[in-house]
C-alpha cells in the first residue's frame, strides 16, 4: 500500500487539489464522474486522511470529554458504556478520565481535555467545586447525573427516588426505618424523609448508616457498615434505603454473615439499578440511562452546531422503583 498526499492524487485524478479536499470531506455539489475518479484512485492507493490535520482545518477533533468521579461503581460503567455507544453513533470518539472524587484531578482533567481541543465535555461532577469555571468555558460542556442552574444538566429527581422507596416500606407494614449513605443532606435523603413525616412516621437519625463518599471500593463500603453495626450490636429497623446498589449489596452480605435474614427481618432498596441489583435480587430504583445519555448527548450536539438558545437546560427524569427479592416481605 502506497503512501500519497492528496497533491499526488489530485494529479492521478486530473482534478485540482481543493476537488479532491472536496470529495474526501463529503461537500455536496461536485460532480459525480469527478467523485469516481477520486475514490478510484483513493481506494487503488490505501489512502488514508489525516484525521489530526482535517481536525485542525475545520476546528472541529470529533472527541467529546467524559469526566466520571469513579469507575468502581457499576452504574458509572453504565453510563460510559452508554455515552461511548452514543458518541459513536454522533460520529464522535471519547477521551475519558477518572476524577476519583478529587476535585483537584478533575480540574486537571477539563485542562486536558481542552488542551486536546475536544469539541464538548460530560462530567460527571464530583462537587459543585468547578462547575462555575466550567459553565464558563468557550467548550460546551453538560452535567450528567445531577442538575444544576447554572449549566446545563441531565438528573434524575432524587426527591421523588426516595419518596418511591419511603412508599414502599410505609405499605409494607414498616415503622422503624434505616438509611446508608453518604450524607443526611441530600435530595435522596430528603424524599425519603420528608414521605415518612407526611404518613406520621420519623426518622431517627441513629439509623443513619455513614458511609463516606470517598468509599468507592467494595472493602470501604463494607468497613464503615460493619463498623456500624458493632456499634449498635442489634438493629433497631426493619428496612433500609441504600444511596447505590453496592451500599445495599455490602449490607446485605453483612447482615446475612450476622444470620440477619433478607428480607424477613431487615428489607432492602438500593438505587441505581444496576446489573449488581439484577444479579443479587436488589430491589432498587432504576434510572433511564439511555434516555439520559441520549438527552444530555441531545443538549450537547445542540450547543457544538450552536442550534440552541443561550438559556440553559436543565432536564430532570423520573425514576421507577423495581421490585425484587430483597424487599418483597409484607410485615403483619
């Protein structure tokens, strides 16, 4: 296979050079015949188009920025996994990076991807820290997984997620209630609170299972359950909502070594619905991620062709609760 610029086949062709930049960008308006006999030439000698230097032509890499705060969680594989498959279909490649929930390393990754000229950048944020210097980028940029005012994002209503889980243990006879998570100010948290006080029931804060946020490894998640429940020694609830799915796993696994039967004494929901939850029997609340990826890729595609107002779009999806072994106990 013959190396040939774009000169050398312009002359095997007897076309100009600027006709044969034409066919191999696909503008419309050249002539058949012409077209033919450029393809001909190109497919005789293997040619292959720069791809770095059409880039830097058209100010246009095809890449578009994935920024995740972990890869330890299955639902984040799911959501590359998805944005990749997008992407493609966009005619894009991905760059991705991790932040592992450092704000710092996040920074850095957004440096990266605009000294790589990426067209547009995901995050998937791992703090409000940066989103204010990257709502201000000339780089369109889209929040996947929460919503924000003040750049354009793509969630799921949290409230409404533990509000379905709260539902479904108030009607399953439960009264004493436990939450796993990283913190008691979140949205996830509030509507599962805020259902319970609506049906005259409270949350006591002591059934609170902290898990802190940078516990992204399945030993983490498990050393801080554990250490919760030695100090406590019984439980005093009945069920437990789950920040994620390996929150709800990894309690699950500890509780039924401490001969705690699932989910006859103790009910699970974990969130995310991820392949974890499906394998292991998890109730959990499902997130769209297709049509999320699909909507936030919608939003982005929109702003790279500057086909979208300038007022920012914030979209929020609602989640549904699936039921599964784990929480399909009825208390008399």
């Amino acid at each position: 296979m013959e190396k040939m610029t774009m000169k050398e086949i312009a002359k095997r062709a007897r076309v100009s050079q600027p006709t044969v930049s034409r066919v191999i960008n696909g503008h419309k308006g050249v002539n058949e015949k012409i077209v033919s006999a450029v393809m001909k030439v190109i497919e005789e000698a293997g040619y292959v188009p720069n791809k770095a230097a059409q880039a830097l032509k058209r100010s246009s890499t095809n890449i578009i920025g994935i920024c995740v705060k972990e890869i330890n969680n299955p639902y984040y594989v799911e959501i590359i996994n998805s944005l990749e498959l997008e992407s493609r279909k966009n005619g894009y490649n991905i760059l991705l990076h991790n932040s592992n929930f450092n704000p710092v390393t996040e920074w850095e990754n957004i440096q990266n991807f605009l000294s790589r000229q990426v067209d547009g950048i995901i995050i998937v944020p791992t703090s409000d820290f940066n989103l204010d210097r990257i709502s201000k980028l000339d780089t369109p940029a889209v929040v996947i997984t929460q919503n924000y005012k003040y750049i354009d994002s793509v969630g799921l209503n949290h409230l409404q997620a533990g509000k379905l889980a709260g539902e479904k243990f108030i009607h399953s006879g439960h009264k004493r209630y436990g939450y796993i998570g990283a913190e008691q100010d979140g949205e996830k948290f509030y509507g599962f609170v805020n259902v319970l006080q609506e049906n005259g029931f409270s949350f006591n804060p002591e059934h609170f299972i902290q898990v802190h946020e940078t516990s992204n490894s399945t030993f983490m998640v498990r050393r801080d359950i554990e250490k919760y429940l030695d100090q406590v020694q019984k439980l005093d609830f009945t069920c437990v909502f789950a920040e994620n799915d390996i929150m709800a796993l990894e309690f699950m696994r500890t509780a039924q070594e401490r001969q705690i039967s699932i989910p006859e004494e103790v009910s699970i929901i974990g969130f995310d619905d991820t392949y974890v939850a499906k394998i292991m029997e998890i109730s959990s609340i499902h997130q769209p991620i297709e049509e999320m990826v699909k909507t936030t890729f919608e939003i982005l595609m929109s702003r790279i062709n500057q086909k979208i107002s300038s007022s920012l779009v914030n979209m929020l999806m609602e989640p549904t609760l699936i039921e599964r072994k784990s929480s399909k106990f009825r208390r008399s």
